[in-house]
C-alpha cells in the first residue's frame, strides 16, 4: 500500500495503518476471513482506478467499508447457504449500505449485452438440425 506522507509527522510516529503496513490497528491478518477481506478490497480499490489513480483518503476510505460490508453479507450467506436462519432485515440493511457505498465511490451498475451475434444463432440454428437428424436416424 504506497501512500503519500501524512503532514510532516514523522513515520515512526505514525500508526502502521496509516504508513500502509497493514490494514488493521489490532487483528490477526491470517485467518480466511481476513485474506477474503484483503481480495474483495483489492478489487474494489481495482474497480475505481487501482491505487496507481491517486486514490484520496476519503475513497480508501469508503473502499475499506464497502470490503467490510461485503464481507459480512458473504458470511450470512454462508449462513444461509448451510440451512441456518439469517437475520434478514440486518441483511438487506447491509445490502442497502453496501450499494450506497459504491454509489458514492462512484460505482455503477453497467448493463451487459446479451444480445447474441449473428454467428451464434446461426451455430445454435445448426446445431439443432444436428441433433433433430441424429434424434430422427
């Protein structure tokens, strides 16, 4: 995590987060959740231009609570993936909170066309003729 020097405080005088060392005051960065917190938030930090964009302290901000928000949902879906019954008002709180958050970072949704080409209905057109004639022989 390169960062610009914060004022002329001193580095050593400065927390580890604060220098980029690490991405919590106090925490064991090992653990799975962790790593998965570490993924989600290098993407996101990749989704608005990557730390090459001079990203402010505000954006690496938000940045970081969006991960954290992710990160929580994933859980509960976890959760909710194994049978268990999940607190859905916290949730779709927390899926609200996080769509927010990405509005004001500046994230959008983009439509994906799904259109396909000609060269795909004419595959698929000739591949059911295929499968008709075998089906028929």
């Amino acid at each position: 995590m390169d960062r610009p020097a914060t004022g002329r405080v001193p580095l050593t005088q400065r927390s580890r987060v604060t220098n980029g060392k690490t991405p919590f005051v106090e925490a064991d960065r090992r653990g799975p959740w962790a790593r998965r917190w570490r993924d989600v938030l290098a993407e996101i930090i990749s989704d608005i231009g990557g730390h090459e964009a001079g990203l402010s302290e505000g954006q690496r901000q938000l940045a970081r609570r969006c991960a954290t928000i992710a990160i929580a949902c994933e859980r509960m879906e976890g959760e909710a993936a194994l049978g268990h019954e999940i607190d859905l008002e916290q949730y779709g709180t927390l899926t609200d909170r996080l769509g927010r958050c990405f509005q004001r970072l500046g994230l959008r949704r983009q439509a994906r066309d799904v259109t396909p080409s000609i060269a795909e209905i004419t595959a698929e057109i000739e591949a059911n003729k295929q499968h008709e004639e075998s089906d028929a022989a």
